[in-house]
C-alpha cells in the first residue's frame, strides 16, 4: 500500500526513498501495510468522531460565531528515534537553563547589557518586555515554567529551533488525546514497538507547580487560570485542570483580599498559592498591565512581588517569544552557559539592521517575514507562495516599522506521509515538544506534531488549516 | 431582616472541600435549562394533542402558550399574530428568544464547557449530543416533523438527569444542580396548570361537559401524570387535578414534591438541620414547603387557583434570587 508513495525530494520522517523504510519505522510500516486502505479510511473517521463527540475542539478567533472544529488527526504516525531524542532532549534543556538566565537578568541585573551583547535598545523596544517587572524574584528562580519549543527539519533532515514560546503555549492536550485515540484505534501498532509513553505528563506539570508554593502551606491550592469558554485553547485548560485534579478559575472567579489572592467559593473566600496562568502577560492584572483588561486580577502583581502567591509561567518572560529576541539565543548560551548550543538556530534577518533589510526586501520571493511579535501563524508571509502584491504590501509594512519584522530562508520542512481521501501523501510537519522547569528540567517524550494538510502548505498552525499526528519516540530497531 | 453573611468570617479556614460560586451557578443553570427544554416541550405537546381533540369550527388556541411563557410582548413585536407555526417557531428553535427550547439547550452545553472538568464526562457527552440534535433538528422546516421532535427532547432531558445522578458524585455540586432542577420543574408545573386557565371554553355552561374533560386529560398528560393520577383518583375535575399537580407529596412532578426534593439538596448544601435556616434561601425554601403542606384544596380554590399559581411563581422567583445572593453572587469588599 506504500509502494505508490513517493517520498520525493524531501526528507521524509518514515522513508529513506520509495520503498523503503527507515530502520526505526520499519515495524510501523509493515503493520500498517496489513490494514486495508477502507479499514484505515474507517478508523480514522471513528477517530475524528471520537474526537467531535469528546468535544476536543478549538475555537476560531476570526469567526465570530464561535464555531468549534476538531483539530484534524491524521492516523499515520511520526516516529522519532531515541537516540535522535536523548540528543534533542539535552539540547531543549540547554536552551531553557540559557532563556531562563536571560529573564532572570535582564529584569534585574542586566548584566548582558552591561557586557555588550545585546543591546538595551533591542530590549527595551521589545514589546514583551514588561517595565513592572523589573526586579521581581519569581520563587525558586524560575521564571519559564512550561515551554513549547517549535522544531523543524530542513531538506536535508537538520534540525532547527524555529520558535520559543514562553509566554502560554498550548497543544499538550493534544499530544496526551492523540495518543489515547491511537492507542483506541490501533491498539496493535502499539504492540512489541517500544513507545515510550506521554502520560507523565500531567502529574510532572502539577509537581512543577507544587514546588513554587510558598514555603510552609501544608495543602497548596494551585489553579488554572483561563479565559473562558471562548478562547480557542480552552477544551486544553478543562482538560489539564481535570487531569490535575485542580480548580479552572476565571478571573471573575479571583479577588485579592487581605493582602491574598483569594478564590471565591460557595463557602466563602479561599487562598490560592500557585496560578497556571493561561492568559497572556498583558491580561494578568488591570492596576499593573491593560487597564481594560476583564480575564485578570486586579492587585494580583501587588500579591505576586509580595511573594504570596506564584505564577507559572512569570510574568514578563514573554519577551522570550520575540523573534528578534530569539536570534541572540546562541549568544546567550555561550554567555550564560558558556557552552555552543545544541539546536541551531533557523538563520535570520534582522529588518532593523538596514543592510539585512535591504537583503531581505530584494528576496522577498525566497524569504519567510515573520511580525516579531506575532504567533499562530498570524502576520506572517511566506515569500515564495504569495503574490506580488501581497509581497509588495509586506515590504511597505517592514519599511514602516523595521523592528517589527525578521526574515529567514524558507526551509524546506521535512514530511511524513498522511492519509487523504484513501492514499498517502507527503505532508508538511513540525515538531512542538513540551518542557518543563521545576525541580529539575523534564522534556515529555515526543511533542505535538502539527501537519500541513492542504497540499503543499508550510504553514501547520491549527488556526491556518493545520492537523496533528500522535507523535513516538521509539527505540532504535537493532 | 437584616441579611445575614452566609458564614461568620469568610476568612475561616473550611474542613470540607467548597467549590467556586461560578462553578456551583453553571451546575445549577445547567439543570435549570435542560429542564425547560423539558417543560416547553411539554406545553406544546399539551396544545398539540388538545388540538386534535377540538370540536370542528372551534377556533384553534395558540395564544394561552404564549401568555404562560409571560413573554407576550417579546412575542408580539416579533411575530404578531399567535398562529401555530409562529407559536411553535417562537418556542422551539428561535434562537435569540431566551426560553426557546433551542436557546435552553444551548445555554445548558454553555454552561456545562465552562465546568466540564467538574461534571463527569459521560453528562457532558449526553449534553453535546442532546445540543447537536436540536441543532440539526432546527435545520428542518417541517412542522409535521415536530411531533416527534418534543418526545425526544423529554427523553434527553430524562437521560441527562439519569447520567448525572449515575455518575456524579453526590456532593456539593450534584445538590446545586438538583436544586436547580428541581425549582425549575415546581414553577414550570405551575404553568403547564395555568394553562388549562387561559383555554377557553365556548360557553360557561361548557365547564364539566365532555371537551372540558378531555382537556384536563391532555393537561395531565403532558405532566406524563395521566396514569398515576388514575391510580388514586377516579373522576377527572379540577379539583382532583390541582390536588394532584399541587399537594400530592409522592408524585415527582407536583409541586410539593419539587419543592420537598429542592429542600432536601438546599439543606445538604448548607449542612443545617431540616426544620432549621440560617440563610434567607433556606427561609423562603422551608416558608414555601410549610405553606404546600398546610394549605387545603378549598383554600387554593377561595383564592382562585389563577391567582394561587401567580403567587406561587412569585415566591419562587424569590428562593431563585435568594440562593443567588447567598451563593453565586459573594460580594466582597475590597
């Protein structure tokens, strides 16, 4: 059944070349090739419809109705192989020890100013970075509790971080769904191929969240905090709240008193000591950040620098996200850490830098302009797939704010074949796994992988048309 | 009276594991909604099956649905006249008026997303399918279709209440939301009784003869009360009626046993013994259940039974806005 699919001229997660597996997704095909295409055809649709009646489901912004779809699942997994991940794995927790560094200092010492690397203005012209957080000590030194590192593979099969999400990533909830749906659909793929498992995951992310309580309260209440039913992420939070076993507040739910953060309850106000923030940055408290803010606390900063309450993730490390940000993390390895980072970086094009603007405006059809300060797959252009008036508006909208834009190589992102209307194409993938910086550093084994269903599409976001696989880290077939 | 703070100091640390007021208020209105689908469902059955019971040349009788509803005047500047199909349009599957069976479904699964971590999955599962049903229902223009779309909405109704007393636990949130429901159906049992009151009959001297009859039938079985008022009563009048749908403390849709079962999860809620209040909820709760259980045929009847039910409505609405100031809404001074 895969002997028409044609890996072509890119790499592919499963294929070395037509026919021939890669030695670590051998079983996988052979077992596969054993169902017949209607079967699988079938099985993915139960899947989906396993899915919809779950109500696993996203909301999307630019519709106002609040229509909800499932993220659509793709039945054909991706495998990564363990000794690839070990070497993956080292890399991600050098590179969330060197951010959170980074956020520790440039809120209080700045001493990576102070010693040139990068400059104030980067910093302070970033609209991540939070002036009213200048100063804060988050409890035990973490600022960056939770993070989704978005990888890719180009061409040739190099990895490549492409993006550092900081501030409130999501899509756990789908790699933890994903598995349990496969494991309910095939349950005889699973057999005899080592899989190392993606449950830990929620008691791993409650642990991080325990070790932030203040000192000395024997029973910590630790919540989520969401913005509601209508935010497009919101079946994640119900769900983590439930795996947790913890309360899903909205901010209405909140109120600081006496000097606490409060929740309250049928039975009168209650302390809260650890928030799991789901909001951004900018929402968390209207005395401090958006006044018009409604999803946050008011006084909640008051609280926070009191040390009296913690939040996960701190705010401020949103700065993290900035894409001009990201391309000085190679340098804040070897500043901090004084190590060569693992995971290289996608090269990229400062517009800010007039000479990388000029270079990037005369190859606007080759490059990837991404806002600095966007994410989702919003405000962002993909050079070569755009038209000349879409590039031209783009290179007027870079000329009017420099800082707002970086570019980089439109990479050739690897595929992994996906079933579509009964046959297998190549698709599109990235790689989004989740780590987590508590006691110690923990990367959940595998991620999020996010495929380009429409043909030929580089963009995997769910908001832009984008699927998902179950995603398995497999020992290496002898 | 002053009012009371529901606890000495809110600040006193609780043994017992308490739950957010906006979670035990979602739980609360989820039962509320899935309860009124029920019960529209069940006023327009009993003017669909009257209508197939009237006398050829009478005319057909729509508007008492709407005056029930006390939403007459939403009606009237959206649709004007009171036929069958804007009746039946109004109260089934008009989306922006608030107690149409659609909205309710709708606000229940609303509320229920917003506490699915709290509630088992299995009622959240029953609640997004009832919710897709009336959807794909409301799709179809086909007014014969209709006769078989109120049943099934009972039924949803009927196995969302079934779920959720099979697999939630019994606790805090399980009594706010049977509260709920229970309240719900008193108030709306008070309608479906007032709407025999709005019918008119052709002539006074039409009162007991056989059409007047078969209405109190139609009236009974739309409460699905036909049956075991024939198990302990042998003629059909209206005194027999009420005293069923009113005082009958066994029958779960009379009032006063809506209002036993209300009190009994109310005072589960708040731990005081029965007999016993601290909160004005509580009062008003035990005050209403005193009255239901003292209160003679003849009296409701001296009062007039139109009236009576008025009032009755009145005091519930009041239980409704006393839980919600004890509970739902803490203010908090900041």
């Amino acid at each position: 059944m895969f002997n028409s699919y044609d890996p072509g001229d890119f790499y592919d997660e499963l294929f070395v070349s037509r026919g021939v597996p890669r030695p670590e997704a051998e079983l996988l095909i052979k077992r596969i090739s054993d169902i017949s295409i209607d079967e699988l055809m079938l099985r993915q649709q139960m899947a989906q419809n396993m899915l919809f009646k779950l109500g696993v489901t996203f909301n999307v912004y630019s519709d106002n109705q609040g229509t909800e779809r499932i993220f659509p699942f793709d039945v054909v997994p991706r495998v990564v192989p363990s000794n690839e991940w070990q070497w993956l794995e080292r890399g991600l927790k050098q590179r969330i020890k060197a951010l959170n560094c980074f956020l520790d200092d440039i809120y209080n010492d700045q001493t990576i100013i102070k010693d040139g690397i990068i400059s104030r203005q980067v910093i302070e012209s970033a609209p991540g970075f939070l002036k009213p957080c200048l100063g804060l000590k988050p409890p035990k030194g973490i600022w960056c509790h939770i993070t989704g590192t978005d990888l890719v593979r180009d061409r040739n099969g190099n990895w490549y971080v492409l993006e550092d999400n900081l501030r409130c990533p999501s899509g756990v909830s789908y790699v933890l769904e994903n598995r349990r749906v496969m494991k309910g659909a095939f349950p005889a793929l699973f057999d005899a191929l080592k899989i190392n498992p993606v449950d830990a995951y929620p008691s791993e992310l409650l642990a991080s969240l325990l070790h932030l309580a203040p000192e000395g309260i024997p029973d910590p209440q630790v919540v989520l905090l969401s913005p509601g039913i209508y935010n497009s992420a919101y079946f994640e939070h119900s769900f983590l709240a439930q795996q947790m076993g913890i309360e899903l507040v909205e901010g209405r739910d909140l109120v600081v008193n006496d000097g606490y953060l409060q929740m309250k309850t049928t039975k009168g106000l209650q302390r809260v000591d650890v928030i799991y923030r789901r909001i951004d940055d900018d929402f968390l408290d209207p005395l401090t950040f958006r006044p018009d803010s409604m999803l946050g606390v008011p006084g909640l900063m008051d609280v926070y620098r009191q040390g009296r309450v913690a939040i996960a993730n701190a705010p401020g490390t949103g700065i993290a996200d900035d894409k001009m940000i990201y391309s000085y993390v190679p340098a804040m390895v070897r500043y901090y850490l004084d190590e060569e980072q693992i995971i290289p970086n996608v090269p990229t094009y400062l517009c800010e830098n007039s000479q990388q603007q000029g270079y990037v405006l005369d190859h606007l059809d080759q490059l990837v302009v991404k806002a600095t300060n966007a994410s989702g797959g919003y405000g962002m252009l993909v050079g070569p797939h755009a038209s000349e008036p879409e590039r031209d508006a783009f290179a007027d909208q870079i000329r009017a704010n420099p800082r707002g834009y970086i570019a980089q190589p439109t990479l050739c992102l690897s595929r992994v074949p996906a079933l579509i209307n009964s046959e297998f194409q190549g698709c599109h993938v990235d790689l989004r796994p989740f780590i987590l910086n508590g006691e110690d550093i923990y990367v959940n084994p595998g991620g999020l992988t996010r495929v380009a269903l429409k043909k030929g599409s580089l963009v995997v976001n769910s908001s832009q048309g984008g699927g998902s696989k179950d995603t398995w880290v497999v020992a290496a077939a002898n | 009276m002053p009012t009371l703070h529901p606890y000495p100091s809110p600040f006193t640390p609780h043994p017992s594991p308490s739950m957010l007021s906006r979670v035990a208020d979602s739980i609360y209105w989820i039962n509320r909604y899935v309860e009124r689908a029920e019960n529209v469902s069940r006023f327009v059955e009993v003017n669909l099956h009257l209508l197939l019971d009237t006398p050829v040349g009478t005319m057909q009788q729509w508007e008492p649905l709407v005056v029930t509803t006390g939403d007459q005047d939403i009606f009237k500047e959206r649709y004007g006249e009171p036929t069958a199909e804007n009746v039946l349009k109004f109260l089934t599957f008009d989306a922006e008026y608030p107690s149409s069976i659609r909205s309710c479904v709708k606000s229940a699964r609303e509320n229920a997303r917003s506490v699915r971590e709290i509630i088992s999955s299995e009622m959240w599962e029953q609640l997004n399918e009832f919710y897709l049903m009336v959807e794909a229902a409301a799709q179809s223009n086909e007014i014969a279709e209709l006769y078989a779309f109120y049943p099934e909405v009972k039924i949803a109704s009927h196995l969302f209440a079934g779920v959720m007393e099979a697999t939630m636990s019994h606790n805090e949130g399980w009594h706010f939301g049977r509260l709920g429901r229970f309240l719900e159906r008193a108030d709306k049992t008070a309608r479906i009784l007032d709407v025999k009151y709005f019918i008119l009959l052709p002539t006074v001297v039409a009162v007991g003869s056989p059409l007047d009859n078969l209405q109190w039938i139609a009236l009974l079985r739309s409460a699905s009360a036909y049956e075991m008022y024939r198990k302990c009563q042998r003629t059909i009048n209206p005194s027999g009626v009420v005293d069923f749908l009113v005082l009958h403390p066994e029958f779960p849709r009379s009032i006063r046993c809506c209002i036993l079962q209300a009190e009994q999860s109310l005072n589960k809620i708040t731990g005081s013994p029965v007999g016993s209040w601290r909160l004005s909820s509580e009062r008003s709760l035990g005050k209403l259940r005193s009255q239901l259980e003292y209160i003679t045929l003849e009296e409701i009847f001296q009062t007039g039974l139109h009236e009576f039910l008025d009032g009755l409505q009145d005091d519930l609405n009041h239980v409704g806005s006393a839980i919600t100031e004890n509970f739902f809404g803490l203010a908090v001074s900041a």
